[in-house]
C-alpha cells in the first residue's frame, strides 16, 4: 500500500497519512480467481477477537485495522485510520477515521464501531488480545474520532498494526455474535468477504469481492480468492506449474530452484520475521531435568541444518529475528556434543547409561521440520536417545500441546506487530492454561523482566534493548527453555504475470490480493 506518513512536531505528535479519494464503488470483474496453496488448514479460529494462527492469510483480507506496517518504511501507515496523534508522554492516543467506510453487514464504520470492537477483544482475553493491555479507556469524540488512554506509554500506533487482535469488525452483525462467526461469517470491512467453507477439505476456503469497499474497484481486481489446503510440497508445485494455483507459500530449496528457472512462474526471496522453535516440556517428563534439556540444545547441529536447507533459512541469533529490536546479534549457536553427553551421563542418561525416550510434534507437511526431526533423530540416537517423531496438522498440535502432550514441541513463531515483545510475552511469559507458552515456563522473575518492556519501548529503547538480553540470556541459558535451529527466508512462487506482490514480514504467508494486478 503506497501510503505516506507525515511527521509534524508540536505539542503533541501529529501523524498524518494522505488518504486517496474514493473509487466509484462496482463489483470488480475477473475470469479465474487468486488460488492460494497452503500446506497447513487455514482457519483455526473465525471469530476476530481470537484468531490467532494460520487464518491470518485470509483475514488480512476480510479485516482491516486501524494502522498497517509499511516494509518500505518501517513505519505505521494508514488503514482504518488516517491519521493520529500522541501526547508527549505516550498515555493518550487519537486517532482519526476514514469516512465512507462500511462494514459487509452494511453498517457504517464508525468510533463507536472501533470502541466496541476493541473492547469485547479485550474482554475475550486470549489469544493475542494482551496487545491492549495497557488500554485503560477508549473514548469517542466525534463519529471519527476515538481516543485511548493508557495505563502506560506504548506505541499504539504500532499496536494497532497487528495481524492478530486489531481488526476492527461489526459487533451488531447478529444477536449472538459467537455463533454468528461459528457459522464461518464474517463482520469485516477489507475488499472481501467469505463466500464459502469447506472446514476439514482440501478447497478450504473461498473468498468474494466486497462491492462496497472504501477503496473501490476501478482498476483490474481479483474478484475471488480461493485458498487451497495441500500438505504436499511437491502436488503445490505441480499445481502451481498446471495454473490450478497462483500462489505457494513455501516450497523446499529444490522445488523452489526449479519455480526461479520456470518460464512463467516468479519468486520472491527475503528474511523474515519468522523463528523455527523447539520448544521443551518444562513441566513434566524427562525433560523437566534441565541437564536433559540443556544436552539437547547442545546435539543440534545448528550448522548443519542451515547447510542443509540450502538457503531457505538463516542462523538464528538470540531469540528475536534480526530488523526488531530485542534482536541480539552474535548469539548464533553451536552443536557441543561432549557436552550434550556429559550433561546427559549426570542426569543417569547417554551412552552407557539408562536409554531415554523423546517425544517431538511438528507441522505435518512442513519439509524444512521434516529435515530437522530426520538429523535430530540420527545424532540424539548416538546418545542413547530415541526420538519419536509426529506430523500433525495444527490444530491437532496445537490442541496435544496444550495438554502437555510432548517433550519438544516444533513450531514457528511470528511477531503480533512489528516489535519483538510477542516472543516473551506470549511463548515464554507464565500462562495457566497455556495458550502459546508450550514450553510451559513458569518463571516470575522472568515475568517481571519482560512487564517492563512494553513502556521502555516507548521510554527508553537502550534499556528495553537490555531487558531484552537479560530475557534471552534466561530463556535459552539459565532456563534452557528451547532451542531455535533457524530463521526462515521467506521462499514464494507465483504465476508470472501478476503484478504488485510485497512480502511483508509483519503479516508472514499473507498476500494482500487488493493490491495486485491479475494475471493476463
């Protein structure tokens, strides 16, 4: 989205974004729709105020925000909002509407709209609602115009941009709302709308143009969006190269060798915001033994696997990806097996003492986690360690996790909004039940660190950046709470002729269909 932000300094900090008049509103036209190939489901969960997995690729398109972070930038643009202002201390926020804004039910957009919307997401308290913590009242001034008060100073701007948590949606679309978005509906004001669900199939979901949308549809659109579940990496390809699919996500070092030198197909190749982490039971089993966990940190072959996934993704450093801050740099681990077997000997383990057994989840049809469990089997086997190893499709995992189901748990983690606070405030900070804390961490020292973290953002980012070392130093050394074998580079195929993609590495695996040009 080209949309410019203006910095003006005065009392108080003005940012403003120029908003380009409306389109005439008509239902754009097309002869095939956008198909995007997924290796994963795509919905987890319908309802806005608690979505927070895959379902980000769609709702992107369904929901908006007030705010959108621009990769060009590296700065807050306008959405829902066009412009806002911050009080010199941070603790009050307002922001100004865009006008002419409906919702698919056909209800206005409005501040009262924006209040309610925000405030049943905070009520609902879970998934990433906790970006509105430090909101203490949400006040409308005009039909345009809405005001936050903080308890404390953090970048609401920035806040508002998140991929989870901040939609803005009609909380009047139906008398029982929680049912309304079982039902796969939706109440949202982005160019699309959901035409149909397919919940458990392969053509999972399909999505319809809004005729209503603020920003019009005189310029060639995709009409559709039909987003595809297929967990093998090489039928997306083939799919890819038979245009049945427009889009793949990933594809492993291979496949995505042979989309860059395709006649027709074009790649796209950046870093991303995006971790692979192990996470290990803290809790329970024998990895509540922190000899045990340490010695599997120390048998990863960190290298090998890089070399390995030839170019798809990087060394992790620290915890936080490198462009965020909270990233520490030249914290690049490193496979010690004399120390993995010296640890594992003291904990009655390893060679030459009792055999143990690992049980790991991971994404089913994720290839690179693939890689990862087929080399961490064969050199934890040299230990005396057997590892047992599931593929499950999300929702399944993710379900197992909660119930503790694991000794190691794979995943990839993403930031909520472009900052690195999500990591400790939701992986690794104490949570009962768990929610995303799968490594099951109970550390108040730890929680106390990282609840200082948000106002130091805004305060003090030299002092945030330190809490964010000390909390990377008690996570992986003094806790040992997970290994991260790697970074993704974010490896995408499409059908050549489309114009306008942007990899955004706030909203990871997300196409922004609007703003594409249909293939010829």
């Amino acid at each position: 989205m080209r949309r410019r932000v203006v910095v003006a300094a005065a009392a108080m900090v003005l940012l403003a974004g120029c908003a380009t008049p409306p389109e005439p509103q008509r239902a754009p036209v097309g002869e095939s729709p956008f198909v995007y190939v997924k290796n994963t489901d795509i919905v987890t969960e319908w309802d806005p105020s608690r979505s927070y997995s895959n379902e980000i690729i769609a709702f992107q398109n369904v929901y908006e925000t007030l705010t959108y972070w621009n990769p060009i930038t590296k700065k807050s643009a306008p959405r829902l909002a066009t412009s806002w202002r911050s009080s010199a201390d941070g603790r009050t926020w307002t922001f100004s509407l865009r006008s002419g804004v409906t919702f698919h039910t056909g209800r206005p957009l409005d501040g009262e709209a924006v209040k309610a919307s925000i405030e049943r997401t905070m009520k609902a308290k879970t998934g990433a609602s906790y970006i509105w913590d430090a909101v203490a009242s949400i006040r409308v001034e005009g039909p345009l115009t809405v005001t936050f008060s903080l308890k404390y100073p953090v970048p609401l701007d920035l806040v508002a941009s998140a991929g989870y948590a901040a939609y803005i949606y009609d909380t009047k679309a139906a008398p029982d709302l929680n049912a309304w978005f079982r039902q796969g509906k939706d109440a949202g004001s982005g160019p699309y709308t959901v035409a149909r669900w397919n919940k458990g199939k392969e053509d999972e979901l399909q999505l319809k143009a809004y005729d209503g949308y603020w920003g019009g549809w005189r310029r060639p659109h995709y009409n559709t969006i039909d987003y595809k579940a297929v967990p093998s990496a090489e039928r997306a390809y083939r799919m890819l190269q038979n245009g049945e699919a427009s889009f793949v996500d990933r594809l492993d070092p291979r496949l995505y060798a042979q989309a860059s030198a395709a006649p027709g197909l074009r790649t796209s190749d950046r870093p991303s915001f995006t971790t692979a982490m192990m996470l290990f039971n803290t809790a329970e089993g024998p990895m509540k033994d922190i000899r045990v966990r340490k010695a599997v940190q120390k048998a990863l072959d960190y290298r090998g696997l890089v070399r390995a996934l030839k170019g798809s993704v990087m060394p992790a450093s620290g915890v936080i990806p490198e462009g965020l801050l909270g990233h520490v740099p030249d914290r690049v681990p490193k496979q010690d097996l004399a120390t993995a077997t010296r640890l594992l000997q003291q904990a009655g383990y390893g060679p030459g003492g009792r055999p143990l057994r690992l049980r790991l989840t991971y994404g089913a049809g994720e290839a690179d986690e693939q890689v990862l469990v087929k080399r961490l089997r064969a050199t934890l086997r040299q230990l005396n360690i057997t590892l047992e190893a599931e593929g499950m499709h999300w929702n399944a995992q993710w379900e197992q996790g909660k119930k503790r189901g694991q000794d190691i748990y794979v995943m990839y983690w993403w930031p909520d909004y472009a900052d690195g606070y999500s990591w400790f405030g939701r992986v690794f900070h104490s949570a009962t039940p768990p929610v995303m804390n799968l490594s099951y961490l109970n550390d108040q020292t730890l929680d106390a660190l990282i609840g200082t973290i948000p106002e130091l953002t805004v305060t003090d980012k030299p002092s945030a950046q330190r809490a964010y070392e000390q909390a990377t130093t008690r996570v992986l050394d003094q806790r040992a709470a997970a290994a991260l074998p790697w970074t993704v580079r974010s490896r995408r195929a499409f059908v050549g002729g489309i114009q306008g993609y942007v990899d955004n590495p706030a909203y990871p695996d997300v196409v922004f269909v609007y703003d594409l040009r249909p293939s010829g």
